[in-house]
C-alpha cells in the first residue's frame, strides 16, 4: 500500500543544533504511529515539518505518493494534514464554535454567519469526542484541560487525511484521554494516517500500532508496537534503562520551615493548611482545579491571602509580592514555564540571573562575565544541552528550557522551593534527572512543595502527601504508605468536580 | 550552510572569497540596528559633504542639526526606555508645552526667579508623568488609551493655565536655552548628558536592565521579583520629567512659552524610537540606537532643506526607511525562526 505520508532524509538545523540528520520516516493509511523520542531528539520538529510550520533545510516529502514541494501550513491543510499543536492556536476572545470553524462558519445567503447551523455542527464534533462543551462558550473561560480538546476538534473539523497528534493528552483527564483515543482509533478505522507525538509510553502501547524512535536527530528505528515492550523503547530512546521508583527516604526532615494554617483566598482556596519541613518533599496532589496552585501562589506572595496564618521559618509571614517572598527565601517554578517563567527572547545566561540580579551586579553595574559565570555553573550541573550560555531559550527544546527554568529557582538558593509540575512536556530521561535534583535539594535541607497530576510523579518523590480538593485540603498521608487509590478516594471526596478522575498510573 | 559555502569558495577563488566577506559584513550590519543607522548616518554625511560641500560640513550647519536633534534626542531616551520595557507614551508633546507653561507663569508672571521656573517645569512633567504612570499601573488602562487621553487633557491644561503663551519670560531664563559652550547651545548639551547617562544607565545598571526583562515576559518577571509596576511607574515618571525638561528648554531658547509647543512631536519620537531599535511588543533596543534613529530624522530633514527638493519628501523618506528597517528584521526573524 502506498504510505500516506512518506519523507525521506529529512535535515532541519536551528542556530547550530541539527534537530534532524537525514531522518526517514513514513505512515500508513489507517495507521497509528507514534514518535518517540527524549527532548531534543526532533519528534516536534519532524512533525511540524510534515504539517509545513517549518520547512526542511533538505529530504522529500510524499504525500500518497505525490512530491510535495514548498509545504506552508496552508497547503499542508488544503492537502489534509492537520496538526493539533502542544500551544494554543486559539483566539480566547471568541466562542467554541467560531474557533473550530475558523475561517469557514457556515454562512447565510447573504453571506452571515449562520449561528445555529454553527452551533449544530460545533456540537456534533465535540459530541463525537464525547465531550459536553457548550459551544457558545467563550475559550478565554475555559479551563486548560478543555482548551486542548478545542484544539483537537478544530483540527478533526478540517477532515484530515492525516492528522498529527504532538503531546495531545498533556493537560487532559483520564475521561478525556479515553474519548480522544476512541476518536483516534474511529478515524484510523476510517483510513485516516495519525501521527502521535508523546513522552507517555503507556498510551503508545494502549493505542499505536509502529512507532519510530528518534535520538538527537537520529532515527533509531520504527517497529511494530506489538514486538516491542516498554523497556526496550526506553533503552532506544535514552541508552539506559530508567526507573522512577521511590527512593527510600535517606534524609530525616528537620524543624518546620513553613506552616500555613487554614489560608483562604478567592473561590480557589478556602481553607488550606500544609506544613513543610526542611529536608521534606511535600506533594500537594488533587484534581485540576482543586486550587494546588493558587495555594502555592499565595505562599508565594503572588496571590493576596484574604484568611489564615502563615509562618515562616518560626516567624508570621505575609509576603505581599514575589519580590519579598524571595528575598525570605522562597522560590517558585510556575507551572506554565512559557506565559509565567522564562524569557524566551532572552539567553540563558539572562534567565538564570534574573532572580539574583544583585548577586552578578558589581554595585548598581550588572556584570555580564558573573552572569554567564552563574549560567555557565547551572548548566554543567544540570546538564543542559546549549551551545552557549548565550543561547537564546526559545531555541532549547522543553526539557532543556525546564532546566532553565529550575537553575533560575536554584540560583536562589532558596529555604523553600515551590515546584508546580516539575516535569509537564518534559521527556523521561530529563524527568529523571530532575526528580534526582529534587532529591538533592531536599538532602541538602531545602524544604520542597511539589504540586503535579502525575501520581506515579507524586509517590516517586513524596515524604508527605497533602490532599486538596476544591480549594480545601482534605488529608494527609506519609509518602511511603500511600497509594494511589487512597489519594484518588481523598481527592474525589465532597467534591463538585467528582467526575473528573485524576491520571492514574500508566 | 553560508559558513560552508564561504569556505569552500574562499579556497576555489580569492575574488569569491572577498564578496563573500563583503557579504558577511553587510549581515554584521542589517543584524545590528545601531550599526545599520550609523553606517546609514555616516553615508548621509558624505553624500552631502560630497554634493554640498560649501553648505553641509559647516559648523553653522552642524550647529543647527546637533540643535534641531536636541529636543528629540531628550525625550527619545524616556520613550525608549518604557517602549523596552513594552509601554509607550503619546501625552509626550502636550506634557513638554505644559512644562514650558508652568516655567513661563513662575518666571514670567509670577517674578521667580528662573531656576525656580526651570526646575518648576521639569517638576510639572514628572507630574504628569506620573498621572499616566498611575492611569496605566493602579488602573491597568492600556498605555495606548491612557496617555491618548491625557494628550488631550494636559493640551487643555496648558491652554487653560496659558491662554495665548508666556511672551517674554525673562531674560535670565532666557541665559538658560541660548548659552553657549563651544559653539553650541544648551539644549544640545543637555541632550548629550541624558543621552550619555541614559545609555549607560540602559546598558550596565541592574536597574534598568529590568526593563528589558520586563518587556520581554511581564508575568514572568513579575513572579521573578521584579516589581513591574513600580518599575513602570518610575519609567513614565522619567519620561515625564525629560519631556518637562525638553518643554522648558524649548520656551527658554525662544524666551517664550508657546501653548501649541510640542504638536505632534510624539510621533516622530516613536518613529525614532522604533527605528533605533525597539519593538512594539517590549523586550528590545537600546539608547544608542533610539539617538542614531534621532540624528538620521535630522539629517534627512537637513538634506531636504539644503537641497531644496521640498518638506514633502522628508516624511516620505523616513516613512521608507522605518518601513525598510522594521521589514528587515522581519525577514532576518523568519529566516531564524
């Protein structure tokens, strides 16, 4: 059978990184392929160049046999190539509907916008996903889980021949996962070629049939998914086997660095307490939307507290901006590292210096020689892969640019560090190099809040477990004796949002 | 690739080799904004030298661009700061007659004497400077409305407190904005200290460094412990007092307080601006380039007058050359993205 899409010694170099080096690679009519590989190893930009965002520097494109030449994302969607991005392509502003049907709302005869016809086919589409969306709603008032799956309608609605998948379930709920691979599974059934992007090794077994593994812009090979296991892929994609077992606690957490006592703050938190010691790795876990980040943010001084005590290292703490929060000694990575985190325009070296200005300046005169001094130091230590500490860090890949993002919190020296989702969008050998910084932290006395959906992220670091649910925190549990059917139970009780389960371990 | 390609010419064909240098120099030149204006600037001098020589390169010329750069050269430095740090300021004509109104009524009217006019000018623009720091900061009014708003009010403002202008002031205050140092008058100087000052301030200090990174991820600055809106607030405060200091230079050299001073000035200080380097969106450019981007303004209007081709042609002719520079970066952006 003629493949869908067929490329062929596919090159693509970003500011002297050869992202591709003659890569191969090609999907089946009907076949669900995955593409693995750990950060940097070109998953995202093979699959955007097949959906025409960037252009090869050299290989051929083939798409049912036919050369393409001078693929742009417009010819990629005439041709039926649909790509549903890991950002957003939304426009907040507007409805459901509109956006799905960007461009090409069913009109009237005088050419307006027929909105029930709209709306019909809006509803449709996203009752196939088995989703319950109104589709007057505006994105701005979505919640991220629901954006995502905005996305992945808006893409189905081109009709797709072939339709490319990059890290579709990283903001979605087991529910939602469910639905969208019945979906993916219905349109492969329907002869549709899918590309699917992901770090998830679990979902790639549960729905692909071949995957190709990458390696620093290397094909490492594609096989069957029904020959292969999970350790062997890991061992392809990294070169050595990985595990992210729970380390028996080593450390015994010292005197109570923080404790926040029944804080309350908008309709996101209402009565929240949590305490972390030093030497101590608390996860917060709950459902999203349970109010775990905002309680960090009012820890941190981002977010006002309107009730509750806070003390700090044995005296009352009211941080009214970072800034203060930080010169106490608290940091903060911030779950989006795009919109709250990094400066991607910026170099390495200028993010990492930004939360201790004072500490690479020469009186009032920044000195850029400590700068990169500082970065420089960051970088070998937390092996982050750049040409230079000059670097600008939108050309890093995601796991790369975490690391950015955690050397700045590092540099802080901080008492407490405050970690919302430490690994999202982050590649297996990357997550296990920062759960083992985290470790490291916490045996050199930081005290650590980690909040994250992934539960076997949650029992891998955990000494305590702190449950929150809608905007309370509803138990606790000592990291060695919990599991996640407890958490689960703690998290879904009394809870408004009850339907939403949270993501098990795969 | 290019690199490759120059090497393996470069060992063929030293004719090859040489374009191939020349190519790399002219990309050194595009890349750096400051650098293409001052290779554009110098260009200009010596076209002009070449083609006037009696009337380019003499000092009464040069006097009379480094002058009419002056006012321009001052308050580029505020704009250039806040458009860094992703803000702008469109009040910036009205606030400067403003200045040159309450300096002209203290010395004019009311007998102070003229450093309390001067200084009594300056303190009105840090004021209104303030009024849209706080618009923008406290209220979260786009700066872009903000200070289209307090264009009109501080206009009215002059007018009310002004009437028909402030004619003679004094001939002390006078002193201040026709007093001579080396042949040229004190508006050039005091563009040259706030411009040497504000560069260097950009360019090394801790503080002003925030704007960059202000600029370039607000929230993400913020959550860094950078107290983004005092730091905006501070930058219209600055921009304020500098079109303050621009408007009572202004009524001192002519040793009247005009109410229709500073029209329209806004636009060609943002020209300047964006043509020195800056972007819309915050994040980028520089002193240097916000000065090199004043002084190419000047002598493209000097050039028109001296060879009579007309003032038609200076706005077409800048309104290229912005184009061209913003377009190029475009492209240069693309090719890397």
């Amino acid at each position: 059978m003629t493949p869908r899409i067929e490329v062929r010694d596919i090159h693509k170099h970003f500011a002297g990184v050869h992202a591709l080096a003659g890569v191969d690679f090609s999907v089946a009519p009907g076949e669900i392929h995955a593409l693995l590989g750990e950060n940097g190893a070109g998953k995202s930009t093979l699959s955007k160049i097949i959906a025409g965002v960037y252009a090869a520097d050299r290989g051929e494109i083939f798409l049912d046999g036919q050369a393409v030449e001078d693929l742009t994302e417009a010819k990629a969607g005439r041709l039926g190539i649909g790509i549903v991005h890991q950002e957003g392509s939304l426009v907040d502003q507007l409805s459901v509907s509109e956006n799905i049907f960007s461009g090409r709302q069913p009109t009237g005869f005088l050419g307006q916008i027929d909105r029930r016809k709209l709306r019909q086919w809006s509803s449709d589409l996203l009752g196939q996903l088995g989703l319950d969306v109104d589709p007057d709603a505006r994105v701005a008032d979505l919640p991220t889980a629901l954006r995502q799956v905005v996305e992945i309608a808006k893409a189905l609605s081109h009709r797709p021949k072939l339709l490319i998948l990059d890290e579709p379930t990283a903001a979605l709920t087991l529910n939602e996962t469910a639905a969208l691979f019945s979906v993916v599974r219905k349109l492969a059934a329907q002869g549709v070629a899918v590309v699917y992007v992901s770090h998830r090794l679990a979902e790639i077994f549960e729905l692909c049939n071949k995957v190709t593994v990458l390696k620093d812009g290397y094909l490492v090979g594609t096989f069957a998914v029904a020959d292969t296991d999970t350790d062997r892929l890991i061992r392809l994609m990294v070169g050595r086997e990985l595990h992210f077992a729970r380390e028996p606690a080593t450390r015994s957490p010292g005197e109570v660095l923080i404790e926040a006592r029944s804080v309350a703050s908008g309709p996101a938190v209402r009565d929240a307490s949590v305490t972390v010691r030093r030497g101590e790795i608390v996860c917060l876990a709950g459902l999203v939307g349970c109010g775990r980040t905002e309680l960090c943010e009012v820890l941190f001084g981002a977010r006002r507290r309107e009730a509750g005590s806070i003390v700090f290292k044995g005296r009352q703490f009211s941080p009214t901006s970072p800034a203060r929060a930080i010169a106490s000694g608290i940091g903060m990575v911030c779950e989006d590292r795009k919109q709250g985190g990094l400066f991607l325009d910026r170099d390495i070296a200028e993010n990492v210096a930004v939360t201790v200005l004072d500490g690479v300046s020469n009186g009032p005169l920044v000195s850029r020689q400590k700068m990169d001094a500082l970065a420089q130091n960051y970088v070998r230590a937390l092996d982050i892969a750049a040409p230079s500490v000059r670097t600008q860090v939108s050309n890093l890949s995601g796991g790369n640019q975490q690391k950015v993002l955690l050397a700045k919190w590092l540099a802080v020296e901080p008492d407490l560090l405050i970690v919302d989702e430490p690994t999202r969008g982050v590649d297996v050998g990357a997550r296990s190099e920062i759960y083992r910084l985290l470790r490291e932290l916490a045996a050199k006395g930081v005290g650590l809040l980690v909040v994250s959906s992934d539960l076997p992220e949650v029992l891998a670091l955990a000494d305590r477990i702190v449950v929150m649910a809608d905007g309370c925190t509803v138990g606790e549990m000592a990291g060695d004796e919990a599991d996640e059917v407890g958490i689960l139970r703690l998290a879904t009780r009394g809870s408004r949002i009850g339907t939403e389960i949270m993501e098990p371990a795969r | 690739m290019n690199d490759l390609t120059s090497i393996q010419s470069a060992s063929q064909a030293p004719e090859t080799a040489r374009a191939a240098g020349a190519g790399a120099v002219l990309r050194r030149i595009v890349e750096s904004r400051p650098l293409t204006l001052l290779v554009l600037n110098v260009a200009l001098c010596v076209v002009m030298t070449i083609f006037y020589p009696s009337n380019f390169m003499t000092e009464a010329n040069i006097a009379a661009v480094l002058l009419n750069a002056a006012q321009a050269g001052i308050l580029v430095v505020g704009m250039m700061i806040l458009m860094i740090g992703g803000a702008f300021d469109l009040s910036i004509g009205s606030t400067l007659a403003l200045a040159g109104v309450v300096a002209g009524a203290l010395v004019g009217w009311m007998g102070y004497p003229a450093e309390i006019g001067l200084l009594g000018g300056v303190a009105a623009g840090a004021v209104a400077g303030l009024f849209n720091g706080l618009i923008v900061t406290r209220i979260g009014i786009n700066p872009l409305i903000a200070t289209l708003a307090t264009l009109s009010i501080y206009r009215g403002l002059t007018q009310l407190i002004g009437a028909s202008g402030v004619t003679p002031i004094s001939n002390d205050f006078k002193f201040y904005g026709q007093v001579r140092f080396l042949g040229l008058q004190s508006p050039f100087w005091a563009m040259l200290i706030v411009v040497v000052v504000g560069g260097w301030a950009v360019a090394r200090t801790k503080l002003f460094r925030k704007y960059y990174y202000i600029g370039g991820n607000p929230r993400a600055a913020q959550l860094s412990g950078i107290d983004v809106n005092r730091l905006m607030l501070g930058a219209f405060v600055l921009m304020g007092a500098l079109a303050g200091l621009a408007g009572v230079l202004a009524a001192a050299r002519l040793n009247s307080a005009v109410v229709s001073a500073g029209i329209g000035v806004e636009l060609s200080v943002i020209t300047a601006t964006v043509l020195g380097g800056a972007s819309l969106k915050g994040g980028e450019g520089s002193i240097l380039g916000g000065i090199l981007g004043v002084l190419f303004i000047a002598l493209v209007q000097n050039a028109m007058i001296i060879n009579g081709i007309g003032v038609f042609w200076q706005g077409i002719i800048i309104g290229l050359v912005l184009l061209l520079a913003v377009s190029l970066d475009r492209f240069k952006r693309g090719h890397r993205a």
